[in-house]
C-alpha cells in the first residue's frame, strides 16, 4: 500500500509518522496535493511529506522505520528522471 509519511530528515528521530494510506499511488499523489494546499501552497519539499510503499500494513499515526518502507512499489516503473540526474 502507498502512503504518505512526514519526513523531516532528522537522523535522530528514525521513526516516520504515517499521515495517510491509500491503494494506489494516484490517490497518494492527489493527498499530497490536497496537503500541500492546506499547508499554505507550499512545494513538496517544504510539507516534509513523501509518498513511499509500505512494505506492510499500518493505519495512519503509526511510527515506521526506513525498513518499513520504499520509495517505488516491487515491479512499479520508475520515471527517466527519477534515476538519471539532471546535470552531466
């Protein structure tokens, strides 16, 4: 299942608190949007919200760690730009 985690990047709090779940990653896409509004139009990077794959079930407020989750579901296309750099 997709979810949407807060992420800060504070390597002392390992633990990610999962804010949503949802079937697919079009439905994870569209929370976010819906987030990123309610937060004051702000861009991604600045909600410390990512879209991940949980590699097992939870409910949102659940605490995961790194090993609970990915960034692509097993088998999903991951998109040119996503694996190539953008600069040579």
């Amino acid at each position: 299942m997709f979810a949407l985690i807060y992420d800060a990047h504070e390597q002392d709090k390992p633990f990610k608190q999962v804010l949503s779940v949802h079937k697919t990653r079009k439905t994870a896409e569209h929370a976010l949007e819906k987030r990123m509004a309610r937060l004051g139009k702000k861009k991604v990077w600045e909600c410390d919200t990512r879209i991940v794959w949980l590699k097992e079930k939870v409910k949102p407020g659940y605490g995961v760690t790194e090993n609970a989750f990915s960034t692509w579901q097993p088998g999903e296309t991951i998109p040119y730009g996503e694996s190539h750099p953008d600069c040579d």
